[in-house]
C-alpha cells in the first residue's frame, strides 16, 4: 500500500497554513478534480478523494492540531491517537464536504450528491491535561479525575424522543436530510443541495421530544474517570481513553478522551529521556583523596567510591538506575556529575589550616596548574 502523501503537500501548502488558505487551496483543487467535471477519469477521483481527506483534517483545529504533533498517527484511529479523516467527527466521503458549501452544483448536467445526515456519527473527542509527580511519571499510578462532558440521556437512552415514542420520517425530504434545487444556465444546469428546513438535516423530525434533554438526546453530567498511567511517562505523552468523549450520534460509537500528561520537576533529578542526571557537591579533600559517598537513585540509596584526584565536572554513570521505558521493560541510566565546593565561612583557625595545606601542597601536586604555569613562562621567554 501506498505512503500517504502529506495533507499541506496534497493541498500544495506549507505546515502553518491559515484557515483562509486551506479553504483557498481546496476550493481550487476540489473544483478542478471533482468527479461531475472529470466523468469516467478515476485518476481524477482518486485525487479527488485524496483532497478531501486533507481538507477534513486540516480544516478542523482538533484534528488538525493532532496531524501537526503526530502526523498521520495522530489521525489514523489505528495508531493508538483515535480518529482518521473521519475518526473525529469528521467526514465519511469524498461527497462530503460539498455538505459544507451547500453543493458545489454539477458540471455540464450532473449533479454532485452529498452523504446522508442522518447516518451514524462518532462523537466529539475530548482533551484534558493531568498534572503529576515526578515518581509517578517514573513507576506509574492510578488517577480519578472529574469531567464536565456530555453524556447519553438516561431518559430516552439517547434517542432525544420520549420514552414510549420514536422520530418520524420528515416527509419533506424523504428521509434524506437534503433538498434539491436545479438551475438551467447557458453552462448548463447546476444543482444545489442545502438542508432539509423541517428536520434540520437530519431526515427525522421529532414531535415528542424529551423532556429532560430537550430532544437532543444528552445532557451535561459531572463523571468520574478511572485513568491508568503507565511507568515512564513524561511531559506531553498522551494518554488515549477510549469512549470516554462525547456520545456519538445517530447510534454511531462514543468519542475518546486524550490525557495530556505534565510532570512536576523533581528537587533533585533531572530527566533527559529514559535517563536521570543528578549534580553532587564534594569537598576538596574528598576530590583529592578519593571517598565513598551515597548517591539518592529514585528507589533508594547506592555507595558509590569516587577515586583519588576526581576532577570538578566528572560524571559517574550508575547503570539502570534511570527511568523505565514506557514500552518495554528496559530502563535508562542516572548520571552523576560532582561538583567541587569551595567553603565560603572560614574561622581562623581553618584559615591557617588550609594555608598550611597549601604550603606542603605546592604547584607541582596540580598537573593543569603547573602546566599553565609553563604555558605562561613560555609565552613570555
């Protein structure tokens, strides 16, 4: 199967189009591939079809801010990101987004025909951001949150009629949820297709409507939502919950819930990936000596001996004490980096001690110092 072009390139626009562009671009592209002007051409349909996929994504801005984060995986309802062209709440065919303009009309005597209004569509998707802690980001934990959405009316089941009655088909369009209209001109006859006034479109009129939610079959509720966060996420990872958005319409399937994650920043680590860096401070006589410090990991405490003549900025890497991968088992590294402390509060008697130290330990004890030293005389001589 065939790569899926990019939808700015399908368009002939650069990432950061406006909306005015994008609808600019498919007006042109739509007119001049649309199946009523090229009869019998399928390369021209499939061109077709193509451009209206890209105008469904890129023209809603919940689909089209997922397409420029993920790209087609933030579309494709089987890439873990819910929803294709149509997969949130969008289009079911290439007829339909003439539905948007009323009908471009037919060209040379054919008319365009449009997708039912009526038939089953997904409900709106949903986006909520959840702020936790940085342990919890690293082992994983269990969250409840609460969310204003719509849900399914109890009261007639969703039907929006009711209970004991059902909708009617409108009689003025046949159930079709669309009117026609024809116009001859000299270019020939043009068709019109708007909706239906008595049922709004949808090809059903309601004339015992529910009580509690007025006919429209939900109503806003306050719920809870159990959410299971797995080990290793991090800023923006993005959790699907499926059929937890809004209830779909005309028996089409509930949308999905995305938990945006942020992480707290921890006190002591910083995360880089899967790996943690950690900055310890340590005196001069334990860079100089050498000395077994304890290093925090986020699960306990390690002895680690750092050697003889450690350097300021030395980095220590403690295998697998990092943070786990969020798709396998295997987990990052924790990175130390020593930092040498000078001491700023001295008595007198400590003063005198360390210019002792400093008489028994001349240049000569300091490689980069006496080598400075020489660079120095060198320049000079």
């Amino acid at each position: 199967m065939a790569e899926k072009r990019d939808y700015y390139e399908v368009l002939g626009l650069k990432k950061g189009a406006s909306e005015a562009e994008i609808k600019r671009a498919f007006r042109k592209l739509a007119m001049k591939y649309h199946p009523d002007k090229n009869p019998g051409d399928t390369s021209a349909e499939e061109k077709f079809k193509e451009i209206n996929e890209a105008y469904a994504v890129l023209s809603d801005p919940d689909k089209k801010d997922k397409y420029d984060r993920f790209g087609h995986a933030g579309v494709d309802p089987n890439a873990g990101f819910g929803g294709g062209a149509g997969g949130f709440g969008g289009f079911g065919g290439f007829e339909d987004i003439f539905d948007m303009f009323g009908g471009f009309g037919g060209f040379g005597g054919g008319g365009g025909s449009t997708r039912r209004r009526n038939g089953p569509r997904k409900g709106n998707d949903l986006q909520k951001s959840l702020t936790i802690d940085f342990e919890e980001a690293a082992f994983g934990t269990k969250k409840e949150i609460k969310l204003n959405k719509f849900v399914r009316c109890k009261t007639c089941s969703g039907t929006g009629a009711a209970p004991g009655t059902s909708k009617k088909m409108c009689t003025k369009c046949n159930g079709t949820g669309e009117v026609r209209t024809a116009q001859r001109t000299p270019l020939g006859t043009f068709q019109s297709v708007s909706p239906c006034p008595d049922c709004g479109g949808t090809g059903e009129v309601n004339e015992s409507p529910c009580k509690d939610c007025g006919g429209t079959g939900r109503i806003q509720d306050s719920v809870k939502i159990s959410i299971n966060i797995p080990a290793g996420v991090d800023n923006d990872s993005v959790i699907p919950i499926r059929g937890q958005g809004e209830p779909g319409i005309n028996g089409g399937p509930d949308g999905d819930l995305y938990i945006v994650i942020n992480v707290r920043p921890h006190k002591l680590f910083e995360r880089r990936g899967q790996d943690l860096w950690l900055e310890i401070p340590i005196s001069f006589n334990q860079a100089a000596l050498g000395d077994e410090i304890t290093i925090p990991t986020l699960e306990d405490k390690v002895s680690y001996k750092i050697p003889a003549g450690t350097q300021p900025g030395t980095v220590f890497r403690l295998k697998g004490k990092g943070i786990k991968h969020i798709k396998s088992s295997r987990k990052g590294d924790l990175y130390v980096k020593v930092i040498l402390e000078v001491p700023t509060k001295l008595n007198s008697k400590q003063k005198k001690a360390i210019e002792a130290m400093g008489k028994e330990v001349t240049v000569d004890c300091y490689q980069k110092k006496q080598s400075f030293r020489d660079s120095i005389k060198e320049f000079f001589s």
